[in-house]
C-alpha cells in the first residue's frame, strides 16, 4: 500500500515538475502576479509571496526527486555496462557510493592499470 502511494505521488511529481517548467506554465505564472497586484494591491503582497514561496520550495523538492530518480537509473545503465564490458574494472561499478579516499584509489589504481598497459605497448 505504502509503496504504491509513493510510486503515484512521484508519477504526480514528475508529470507536475515537466508541467512548471513550460514555457506556458511561466507565462501563467506571469499573468497571475500581475493579476493579482492589480486586484489586491499592496496589501495583498505578503500573501502572495507566501503562496510563491511554497510553491518554489515544492517544485523544487519534485524536480530534485526526478533528478535523483534519472540519477540512479543512469548510475544503474552504467554498472551494467562495466560489467558486461570485457576487460573493465568492476570495482568501478557502484563507486558513487563510496567516500572520497576510496575514490581516490581506484583512480590510483586506473592510472598505474594504464601505465601497465602503455609499458607492455597494447594500443588503447
């Protein structure tokens, strides 16, 4: 139940986030502060920001959700390569998890691979 609400309450996310980013939705957005400084004047100001405030912190948080969806579905796409590749290394694969220092030597790791290579003359 539980993840059936969270899968539909990102499908209305995304589709929203994909929804304020048109050029319309701006337009719209536009129109309606003009609107509503003409009807509501100065005293409706403090209002008016407020509702825009709460509706940049939630367009915000969908269209980070959908980053970081589209961001795990491409980490996902390139460990599948790196394992499927013949001759890469696997320990590369799921490194977007790991810390600073262990980063810090695969890639220690890759450059003395690549100074191997260059040493017994296989062409890249």
């Amino acid at each position: 139940m539980l993840k059936q609400i969270n899968e539909a309450g990102s499908r209305v996310a995304g589709r929203t986030a994909d929804l304020a980013g048109t050029p319309i939705a701006i337009v719209l957005v536009a129109v309606f502060c003009a609107g509503w400084f003409v009807r509501a004047g100065a005293a409706g100001e403090n209002l008016l920001t407020l509702i825009l405030s709460v509706a940049s912190i939630t367009l915000t948080q969908m269209v980070l959700n959908g980053q970081r969806r589209s961001e795990q579905a491409l980490h996902l796409k390139m460990d599948e390569l790196v394992y499927a590749m013949q001759g890469a290394r696997n320990a590369v694969a799921g490194i977007e998890g790991k810390s600073i220092d262990e980063l810090e030597a695969l890639r220690r790791g890759g450059e003395a691979a690549e100074e191997e290579l260059e040493e017994r003359g296989v062409p890249e």
